[in-house]
C-alpha cells in the first residue's frame, strides 16, 4: 500500500477486530446502539464503548502520520454540509469508513435537518444545513427547474440529497400537481400563484381547480380571497396578480364601492346618469346596479334623484318579489328548505332566495337578523346583502341530524320569540343519507 492508505492500514491492524470494525461500520451507516446491540448479543453501552474504542485507535494512527488532522478536517468542515470525500481529499486518503471515527475525534456531526442527521455528510455546525432549508422553504413558490438556483443562493451545497429532504413528512415544502415546490400549509394557493405566474393573463375560477387541487370553485375563491397576491377583477370574477401593473385594475372592490363613490362626489344623480358613470369606473350590468341601489347608503330625494341617506335621502325599498317553491309563511313561523351541498357541510354561508330577508323586514343592505337555537348551538343569522338572503352556518346542524349531500334540510324560524329550528325535510325514500345507510348496511350483511 502507498503513504496515502495510512488510514486503510489502521482499520486493518490488529487493534480493530472484525466485531469491532463491523460495529464501527454500522454505526457509521446511522444504525441505533440498541439495534447494533441487539445484532451482537450485547448492550448499547456495550456496543459505545467499543466504537469510542475504535475512535481512539484510529486517532492515535493520525497523529503519528498527521499531526494537524483535526485542523484539516475542522477546516474542511466549516459549510453547512460536506460528503466524506471532501474530508478524504483534505486528509490526502482514501474514501473509507474509518474517516467516520476520525471525524467525530475532531468534533463534527451529520448535519441536522427536518428529516433527522443527513448521513454520509459532515460539518462542524450541525443546524446550519437545517437553518438554509428554512430558509429556502422562505422563498417558496419555486418552479421546478428554480429549486437547485434557489438551494445554491441560501447556501445549501451541491449535491446534497435536497429533492429527498423536501419531500420527507417533516418538510415545510411539498410538490404540487405541476411539479413545482409550494409551502405544506400554503400549497393550493402557492400553485395557483405558480400557475398565474405562467400564463400571464386572468383565469377563471375554473381554471384553478385542477392546480390548487381543489374540489369546487367555493374553496378557490375563499382561499384567493384571504391572500394578497392575489386580486380578483370584477365584473368578470377572474383571478390575476396584484404584481401585474400592465392590468387596468378598478380601485373598487365591488359595485356598491363604485355606485356609492360616484354619487359621494356628483351630488344628487338622476338614475340613468348614475349608471352609465358607475359603468365606466366599473364594469357591471344594470340589474347589478339596481340591486345597489338597496344599500343602506343610498337613496332616494324628494324630486326622485339618487344620493346618499347621510345627506338626507330616503333609503330605497324594493317591491315584494315573488315567493319561491322553497319558502312558506303560516302564521308567525317562516319555513325555508334548503338542499345541503358541499357549502353546507364546509361551514359557510349558504345563500338563499331574497325573498326571505324582505319578509322579514330587512329591505336594505347590509341588515341582519338572529334567531337563538335550541342546545348550544350558535344562534342563526339571516343577513341581507344587495343580491341574495345570507343564512350562517348550518353544518353543525346537518351534521347532527346525519345529513349528507343531497339532503333537504328544513329551517323554520318563529318570528314571535326569534327561535330558530333545523330539521331533516327528506321524504324517507327520497333521502340519501337513509339511502347511503341502508346500502353501507346492505354491504355488511353480504
């Protein structure tokens, strides 16, 4: 053997019998005390002082040759992680296990990360490798084909095994659908950024289902809604980057926003001048409008001229509209029956015919009205926005009463004591949830 296998020379001198090499070799692959134990008919304590044993045989080998290994390799081993190689060429040997015992001699670790200590890699700062992982999880969204430009810039070496790290149960990052790298806890909107990102123009809520992994348009929306990256661009409803400053976006976040600004700043406005002014500032069809003109800030002069109720406009009422199939009034109990959908069941407000609010006098926008339930449930709110009725969550209810999608749930509200009752409206053979359970029943049986 040459000079430079000094090393190899002392794994195979006496000092290191086969036992004791193959539990060095063990350990130095990542494998417990106890279960290296276990293997040798031994305990662990056992088992760590014949590896601190081998350590110290092999030191004593280094200093004879090398007197100021443990500099070299301390040196070696200042980035956030070096493979054992990079310590071989500092040390001017071969790539062996031994080196293993030598490293930990001279003080260094496997790197820490959120998957555990990276084997086979080296440092003498354990958390700088775990510090550039968060830090590059920071800078997600990331392509694809930006993971290894972005790894390199925090400081994450070359060759470190990173697409295994970010896809292990502790990562802060996941890979969506396109193969891109998103935040664990802000993957679908993340994706949707990534996919706005690249096709440069305003999608349809639609658009993004398949991206976001995302099973209606409601959980899109919701999700865009709450994040700032994100602008929606009405009358349309499509979804764009508040990044793009070549888009001509409105100021205005909704009809009533610009109706309200134009009459705040002309005075009193004739109706037809009114809209053909808001129009120009927002997109948006007459009936949108007209349904505008029932908010709580708008209404109606003495000469029939639209302008703000704080400057002593009357507020504007609509006329009855028509009653729908759904809703019955009797007496002092108002009935609603209302199909349970995915909405329903998620916990969000469920959107009604208007008819319901003006009934129950609610005529402008925004009005509301609670009603108490029986047990400790929160109580029922009916809210009047410019378009529809708003009900407040019925999920508990529904979930309660063994409602599935499908289910017709029955709201009756008693006006005389502002109570509130939810019940199941299904025909027993037309309930699906009956139906689910006598097939799950069925299944058993068989």
């Amino acid at each position: 053997m040459s000079d430079d296998e000094w090393l190899i020379r002392a794994w195979h001198s006496t000092a290191l019998d086969d036992r004791t090499q193959a539990i060095t070799a063990a350990r130095s692959a990542g494998r417990t005390l106890d279960d290296v134990g276990a293997e040798h008919g031994m305990s662990r304590e056992r088992v760590r002082q014949i590896q601190l044993r081998a350590q110290r045989a092999l030191a004593a080998a280094a200093d004879v040759v090398h007197d100021s290994w443990r500099t070299a390799l301390r040196t070696a081993g200042r980035g956030p992680a070096s493979p054992r190689a990079a310590f071989a060429a500092a040390l001017g040997v071969s790539d062996h296990v031994a080196l293993d015992s030598l490293l930990i001699e001279a003080g260094l670790g496997a790197p820490s990360t959120w998957a555990g200590p990276l084997h086979g890699w080296w440092t003498t700062r354990p958390d700088a490798l775990d510090a550039a992982l968060r830090e590059l999880a920071e800078t997600a969204p990331l392509r694809g084909d930006e993971l290894g430009q972005a790894a390199s810039a925090v400081g994450v070496p070359e060759g470190v095994p990173l697409t295994v790290l970010l896809a292990g149960s502790g990562s802060r990052l996941a890979l969506s659908v396109d193969g891109h790298w998103v935040r664990r806890r802000a993957r679908g909107r993340d994706a949707a950024y990534l996919w706005l990102l690249e096709a440069g123009r305003p999608c349809k809520t639609d658009e993004l289902l398949r991206p976001m992994s995302a099973t209606t348009v409601g959980a899109v929306r919701e999700a865009l809604r709450r994040d700032d990256r994100f602008t929606q661009i009405r009358p349309e409803g499509t979804w764009a980057l508040t990044e793009w400053s070549h888009l001509r976006l409105t100021p205005y976040a909704n009809a009533v926003e610009a109706l309200v600004a134009v009459v705040t700043g002309s005075g009193p406005i004739s109706q037809a001048s009114l809209f053909m002014k808001v129009t120009e500032l927002y997109p948006v069809t007459p009936w949108r409008l007209k349904q505008c003109l029932l908010s709580d800030q708008i209404g109606e002069t003495a000469d029939g001229l639209v302008d703000l109720v704080a400057r002593g406009a009357r507020p504007i009422e609509e006329e009855e509209p028509a009653q729908p199939e759904t809703m019955a009034f009797e007496g002092d109990v108002l009935g609603v029956r209302i199909t349970v959908n995915r909405d329903v069941l998620r916990g969000s407000g469920i959107g009604v015919h208007s008819w319901l609010t003006w009934r129950l006098g609610l005529r402008q926008a925004p009005m509301s009205r609670t009603f108490a339930t029986v047990g400790d449930h929160a109580p029922l709110t009916v809210r009047r926005s410019t378009s529809v009725a708003q009900v407040s969550s019925l999920r508990r209810h529904a979930l309660e009463l063994g409602m599935v999608e499908g289910c017709v749930l029955a709201l009756l509200l008693h006006l005389s004591d502002e109570t509130a009752q939810v019940r199941h409206g299904c025909a027993e053979r037309e309930c699906p949830a009956r139906a689910l359970a006598s097939h799950h029943g069925s299944t058993r049986t068989a």
